[in-house]
C-alpha cells in the first residue's frame, strides 16, 4: 500500500484509530537513501558484510551490519537487519552467490539485527542464537503468537561450533554486555571475528540494562574474548566499517575507563551531567565521539544504583 493511501484511509477511518494503527503499522518499507547506503563488501575470500549504518540520521537507517559467510553447503548469514530488510539483503547476497542461505546467527535480540530474520526462516533454515537471547526475543512483537514460529530452532550456552575446516565457525559468548545474550562470531580460516553491538562504534555504546545488558561487565566480556581466542585480526561490528583486532582492545580500555570514570563520579556524589561533563579521561582516545556518552553514564548509575 503507498502511502498515501495509508493517511488516506487513516483519515477515512477517524482520529480515534490513529494511535492504534501507528502501533500495529509495519516497519517501514527501505527508503532509497538507506537501499543506496547498503552495499556489499568483500572482507575475505568467501566472507562479506552488507554494510549497516548508524541508527542516525533514521532516514538511511537500515540496521547492522550483514555477515554473508558462503561454505559449501550455503550461505551463512549474521543478523538481518530491520523488518522489511530480507529483499534487499538477498538481493545481495545473490550478487556475490547463487548458493542458497542455510543458516541464520543473530549476534543479539535487537530489531535492527533480527528485524528480517522472518523473511529467512523456513523448513531448510537452521537459525542459531544464545539461550539468553531466544528469551529476549520471544519477548518482542515479531516473535510472540503466530510468529513464534520465526523464533530461532539451536542455542547454545558458552561455546557452539558450527562447520568444519574452512567453514568453520565458532560462536563465543563470554558473558553480559550490549545484551545478556550476545555472540561472538569466529570465522576461524580467515581470522575473522563478527561482534555485532558488543563492538558496535567508536562511542560510548548502548547498555541495554532491560535486556540483561551491563556497563559494568562489559569490559571484563570482551577481555575474556582478547584472552581466550587467538588467531583473529579483522573484526565487523555492529555499525561501523571493518575495524582490526587492536581496535577492539582500544575499545576494551574505553569501556573500562568509562565504567572506572562514572562509578568514580557517582562515588563522589557527582550528577550524571558533572561525570558526563568531564571528559578528559577520553583524551587518550583518539577518533572517538561523545555523543552517546550521556546515556551510558546514566545506565552505569542506575546499574550501581540498584534501579
Ligand atoms: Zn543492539
């Protein structure tokens, strides 16, 4: 339906049903400058990534970064994107591919990296999460009453294996961070990682404390990660272009410090406006915005805080 048929018949109908249809509307077709924004990239050999985007500016919005990993039995996609994004992301995939997708991995619940995982799901489909983040899932619109049925068929608690020799794929979770139930996607012949949202820009990041997600964890989530896996050296995250392994160790100090900065300030009884306002503990971290600082200060309070 066009849009303008939609305000047409919302008119048609009354104001009272306005609320209600806004709630029960669909996601939002691709727009053009989001369709424009979404290429697909080689990362290695058989590896490519569908770029995402920042979720702003909304207009070109479209959701995370895409894993398109092509084995020998087919294709292995990583996240989904939003609702209504599964056209456009088979369209390119059947640009580098004519073999069909096999398996769906979700790095965490978030609309904007299961938004499509509908459009994938079938009877040939293997669709494979963390435990904690199936839970989250079946809590969201998309996957309660009939669609539970596009809920994922395989989890997994600390470590899942999946393929072998050169499709292989080891999938890590280390503990709580973005989420309480994000992976760690390894593609191990090519020294890959996939991190999703637990990587997902240069910024403060977005601690989902209403999905078990935690500013105080965080760090110490991906350190066991630099520890306990060798052998990597690339790494797709959740929102950004292909970083390198050391780049994500720059983001592992960032988080610490901010988790070391804020509960010093709440210690010291300073608001969240006066922690946010000082900055200087962000100096050694070049390349880096503030603009999502705010709120992370305010979910490690109301973490430390009990809230
Ligand atoms: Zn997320």
């Amino acid at each position: 339906m066009t849009r303008a048929l939609v305000l047409g018949s919302t008119v048609l109908i009354g104001v009272s049903t306005i609320a209600l249809s806004a709630l029960q509307a669909p996601a939002p077709a691709p727009s053009a400058a989001a369709l424009a924004a979404t290429r697909i990239e080689k990362v290695k050999d058989n590896l490519y990534v569908i770029t995402g985007s920042s979720p702003v500016p909304r207009e070109t919005f479209s959701g995370g970064n895409v894993g398109v990993f092509i084995t020998e039995k087919g294709v292995v996609v990583v996240d989904t994107k939003l609702a209504n994004w599964g056209p456009a992301i088979l369209e390119r995939i059947k640009s580098v591919t004519t073999k069909p997708v096999v398996t769906i991995i979700n790095t965490h619940t978030h609309g904007d990296h299961t938004g499509s995982n509908e459009f994938f799901a079938g009877a040939t489909v293997e669709s494979v999460v963390h435990e904690n983040t199936k839970t989250n899932m079946a809590r969201m619109d998309a996957f309660k009453g009939d669609k539970a049925k596009f809920l994922p068929t395989r989890t997994y608690k600390d470590k899942l294996t999946l393929g072998s020799g050169k499709d292989q794929i080891d999938l890590y979770h280390f503990g709580a961070g973005h989420t309480n139930g994000d992976t760690f996607i390894v593609y191990t012949a090519l020294r890959t990682l996939h991190a999703g949202d637990m990587f997902p820009w240069k910024d403060a990041p977005f601690i989902d404390r209403s999905n078990g997600g935690s500013g105080r964890a965080w760090p110490d989530t991906i350190k066991r990660l630099l520890d306990g896996v060798k052998n990597v050296d690339t790494v797709i995250g959740g929102h950004q272009p292909v970083a390198g392994w050391k780049d994500l160790a720059t983001f592992q100090r960032f988080l610490a410090d901010l988790y070391a900065h804020a509960s010093a300030a709440q210690k010291a009884g300073k608001t969240v406006d006066q922690a946010v306002a000082d900055k200087t503990w962000m100096g050694k971290y070049a390349g880096y915005d503030s603009t999502r600082l705010q709120a992370a200060v305010q979910a490690i309070y109301d973490e430390l805080s009990g809230k």
